[in-house]
C-alpha cells in the first residue's frame, strides 16, 4: 500500500459528502414538487397552521420568491435567466475550487448549487419553477416559495456570514 493512501480515501470520502449533500436537497426539492403537482391543484390552498403557514400551489416564471414573475417582457425574463446560469456557472466554479478544509464555506455552495439546479431543472423541462410555501401573517404574505429557494437563501446568508467573519478578522490584524 502506497504511503498516505489512506489519508487521499478519507480526503475523496469527504469530498463525496458535498455531492451526497446536493444531491439530497436537489432530490428532497424535486420530490416535494411532485408531490405538490400530483396532490394540490394550480391555486389550490391547503391549511396547514391557520393564520400562518399553507401549502398552495403556484407557478413562477420570475427568479427567486417571484421576482419579475410577472414581467410582461420576455427579454427580461431572457436576461434573468442568463444571469441566473452565469450566476450558478460561477459558484459551481468556487465550489470546485474551494478546498476540503473550508468546509463551511463548501457547504454554503453546494447549498446554493442544490438550489439553483432544482429551479433550473423546474425551468427546462417545465417552463417555470413550482413555489408552494406560502407563510403569512394576517394580510400580509412572505412569497411563495419551494425548497430550492429556500437552499439559495440559506447558501447565501452563510456565504455572507463568512466573508463578513473573514473580512472583521482581516480588519482586526492590522
């Protein structure tokens, strides 16, 4: 046996953890679309906590949390979703780039790439992405939203959290 074999198998068992970890929230993201596709109709709301939480199935042709849903204009939902995949083509670039050791900031990306990949599969083979969560206080809605977005939003504010812990740190050696 070559010397450090072991140490590369436990570096490539690791670094098939982030995979497993995209691969798990973009499965958990697709299933719960299904499930909301095959069991509540288009607009349908089902209470779950009353005066809170329901599920209610709708369409998205925006970016996250319906952002520019409702656009008129086709050339902007065209710029949206070209700079949604320069976006993902970007952090899947510092994912792969971003050693086993920084595994938070790792674990930040695969989020966000979990994310991005199930909204972009809802795009391709759908035309628009399945949002079901609909949380709401009296009148007021938060928008509708899926698993997806909800592993972008997550991604990002640990991504934010580091870079902000990492630049307090950089200001503080000098």
């Amino acid at each position: 046996m070559q010397p450090g074999f072991e140490g590369n198998r436990a570096v490539n068992k690791k670094g098939i953890f982030y995979y497993v970890f995209i691969f798990f929230w973009l499965a958990l993201d697709q299933l719960t679309k299904y499930l909301v596709v095959k069991n509540i109709n288009l607009y349908e709301v089902k209470k779950v906590i009353p005066g809170f939480f329901n599920l209610t199935h709708v369409h998205n042709r925006g970016a996250i949390f319906g952002f520019l849903g409702n656009s008129d204009k086709p050339l902007a939902l065209v710029f949206l979703n070209l700079g949604a995949l320069i976006a993902f083509s970007v952090v899947v670039y510092y994912f792969l780039k971003t050693p086993l050791e920084m595994s938070w900031m790792k674990l930040s990306f695969a989020l966000i790439i979990s994310g991005a990949m199930g909204n972009l599969i809802d795009r391709i083979f759908r035309g628009y992405v399945i949002d079901f969560l609909d949380f709401y206080v009296k009148r007021f809605h938060w928008p509708f939203f899926n698993v997806a977005d909800s592993c972008i939003t997550v991604g990002t504010i640990i991504l934010i959290f580091i870079l902000l812990k990492g630049r307090r740190h950089v200001s503080h050696s000098f």
